[in-house]
C-alpha cells in the first residue's frame, strides 16, 4: 500500500525537512521585500531585473568548484557553512535598510547571500539521499519540494504584512538571519555521518566531470534544459511588485499574496502527489504541466484582476511542482552518490541560470516594453520550447514510472 508519508518516518529526514521550512520562510520573506525595497526607492524595473543578474554572478563562477567541494568534503558541514553565509547577508540587508543606506551595499548582500546558495543547493540535494532508504527517495524528494513551497506560501505574505505594519524591511530581515540559523541548529542534530571522501585535487577534470555527466544523459539533460528555458521565458514573478502597485494597485500586503500564491497551488499539488501512486507516464506528466505554466502566465500577464491573477499564480505553481518532483527524481536516481554535489551543482545552475537570468530578462523587456509584454511574450516562448523539446528528446515523452530510472553507472571520468 502507498505510505504517504512514509519519508517522514525518518528523524534525520524529519530534520532536514523541518530546516528546509523554516529557511526557506525566512528567505522567502526576505525576497518580497528586497522586492519591495527597491522598487519603493528606485521605481524602476531595471533595478528589480539587476538583483537577479547579481543573484547569478556567484553561481556562475562558484557551481563547479562548489559541486566538486561537496563530493570530496562532509556534505553537512558544507550545508552548515552556507547558512551562515545566509545568516550574514540577512544581518547585512537589516544593516542597510535600518540605515537607508547606498543601493551598492544592498546588491553586495544580494552577491553574498548568492555565494551561499552555489554551496547550499548542492550540498542538500546530496545529503537527502543519504538520509531515507533508496525505495522512499522520490517520497522523500515530493516533501522535500513541498516542504520548500509551503515556506514559500508564507514567507512572502508574513513578509508583505511585516513590511506593511512597520513601514520598513528591517524586522524581515532579522526574521531571514534567525531561519537560517535554526535549520543550521538543526543540522547538528542529525546523526548521519557521511562516510569518509577522498580529498582529491581541484583539478581541470574534476571540475568538468559533472558538466560531461549532464551532458551524456539522455533523461537528465532534457528534464533540465525543459526547466530552463520555461522559467527563463515563462517567470513572471520579478514583476510582481509592479503588478501589484501599477497594474491590480493591491500595495505590499497584496504583493505578499501574489508572491505566495505559486507556493500556495504548489503545496497542494505536493500533497496530491504524496498521496496518489507513482506516476505511470512521468514524460508525458512533465511535458503537459510545463505546456500548461507556459498558458497560465499568458493569462496572468493580461489579467486586471486581482482574484484572476492569483488563481493563475496558484496554477502556474502547481503545474511547477509537478516538473520539480520529476526533474529531482530523475537527477537524483541516475547520479552516483560520489558525483551528485558536481551533478546537483551542475543542476543548480541550469535552475538558478533561469530563475535569476529570467529575473533580469523580465526586467529589462518590461523597462523597454512594458511589464505585459514581457509577461505575455515570455508565456509564448515557453509554449514553443515545450513542443521543442518533446521533439528532440523523444526520450522525455516516453519516461513512464520514475521507479524505471536507473542510475548511470559509468565511470567518473576524473578516475583512473
């Protein structure tokens, strides 16, 4: 019988997934007011589209070094050390804004709190495997995911009402420094010790080995690159807090709604799968759903309706979801644990790539045309990139189960 919340049976698990909440609201508050911050001060969207491009600089420069660091070093230690780089870039942000301090100061704690997520997203998605039995992992992967958008459904809300009632960012921030540090808490706890890894030197193939890992699969890469380019084209969400002044005039309390409302369709489409049976046409499933985010962001850019809006935001994120458990179920079982930091750091910038990239793509449309254009033009792109790559890759439209995925069990070619 199928143990929806057979994962959670674990205590290290539990750990890691009551972490995984508690930072992630922390930091989800934190983004809708660096958000609103900026625009409050600046009213431009190019200043909105610039925080993604320096989201993305650390993550460009530091994937591969960091994914080779989580493959030779103990991978909790490396999470632990990431969050106390988030802890200071909060403390940082509650600096300026208490302060109103220079708009430079604010972009460098953006750089910073950039810098510790090139080490966190690696060093998480390898530690999970480690801590439920092989059989509960795409389990393990649907709370995981869940866990993370139900933060994300509060964060921007509890940080939107913050704002509101104090007038300023500062209490936000405080609130993202102490997340960071609870899950680090937390992480001592666990009892899993990772097992003793080979300190090998940086070298040249050590660091491209997760780069020719992508390269060669024939599910990995297609799942990624789908993602990619759908939130590249696709992410409206950078032009939220203009949506919400100048387009549905609903101030920072409705823009935390708007903020949480993919989260929102996200954790109830994470319930709906932890509780169902695995999928049997996980390709046709992943397809459908991006095909389905590329349609409701069409809508939401044309929308002058609040209720509207957040519907389809709600949409948008559920039909993520689904991509989500899919696209991390397969990384996840197809990478040998001694490659998944270089191959989850490898992963992790084809996703930041798009989120902070398409941050600043959005940003810069809407400068030169207009935030409906950009959310409207971008929705048609990723409807177009769908039928692409299901072209392509016709390994995608066949993945049935994700219990059929089967690790690719060649050698590092850093070995030998």
């Amino acid at each position: 019988m199928h143990a929806p919340a057979a994962a959670l049976q674990s205590r290290d698990f539990r750990l890691l997934f009551a972490g995984i909440v508690v930072s992630n609201l922390g930091l989800q508050m934190q983004s809708t007011a660096i958000g609103w911050e900026l625009y409050d001060r600046t009213h431009s969207a190019y200043a909105l589209g610039f925080v993604g491009l320096v989201a993305l600089f650390p993550l460009v420069a530091l994937a591969l070094p960091a994914g080779h660091l989580v493959d030779t070093r103990d991978r909790r230690s490396m999470l632990m050390a990431s969050l106390a780089i988030f802890a200071a870039s909060s403390v940082g942000l509650a600096i300026v804004s208490a302060s109103h301090g220079p708009l430079a100061a604010l972009y460098g704690c953006v750089l910073l709190a950039g810098v510790a997520r090139a080490f966190h997203t690696p060093a998480r998605n390898a530690l999970l495997p480690a801590l439920v039995p092989p059989s509960l992992l795409a389990n393990a992967i649907t709370w995981n995911s869940g866990g993370w958008q139900l933060a994300s459904v509060l964060g921007p809300a509890a940080g939107g009402a913050l704002i509101a009632a104090r007038g300023n960012a500062v209490a936000v921030y405080v609130c993202a420094a102490i997340g960071s540090l609870s899950f680090l808490v937390m992480l001592v706890a666990i009892r899993h010790r990772s097992a003793e890894r080979l300190h090998s030197e940086l070298t040249f193939g050590a660091l491209v080995a997760g780069v020719r890992f992508v390269a060669r699969s024939k599910l990995l890469l297609p799942t990624i690159t789908l993602d990619l380019f759908a939130v590249l084209l696709g992410g409206a969400t950078t032009l939220l807090p203009i949506y919400a002044k100048d387009i549905l005039h609903v101030g920072p309390a409705g823009l935390g709604w708007l903020d949480a409302a993919p989260s929102l369709g996200a954790v109830l489409m994470a319930v709906a799968l932890a509780s169902r049976p695995p999928m049997r046409q996980a390709g046709r499933s992943l397809l459908l759903a991006v095909l389905g985010f590329g349609v409701g962001t069409l809508v939401f850019g044309v929308s002058t309706s609040f209720s509207l809006s957040i519907a389809m935001l709600a949409v948008i994120g559920g039909l993520d979801m689904v991509s989500v458990v899919i696209r991390n179920t397969v990384a996840t079982l197809v990478t040998p644990d001694d490659m998944r930091g270089r191959v989850g750091a490898i992963t992790g910038l084809f996703i930041g790539t798009s989120n902070q990239l398409g941050g600043f793509e959005s940003g810069a449309v809407a400068g030169a045309f207009g935030p409906v254009f950009s959310v409207v033009s971008g929705a048609i792109g990723t409807i177009i990139v769908v039928f692409a790559v299901a072209w392509y890759w016709p390994s995608v439209r066949r993945l049935g189960t994700l219990a059929s995925v089967t690790p690719d069990t060649a050698p590092d070619p850093t070995v030998g």
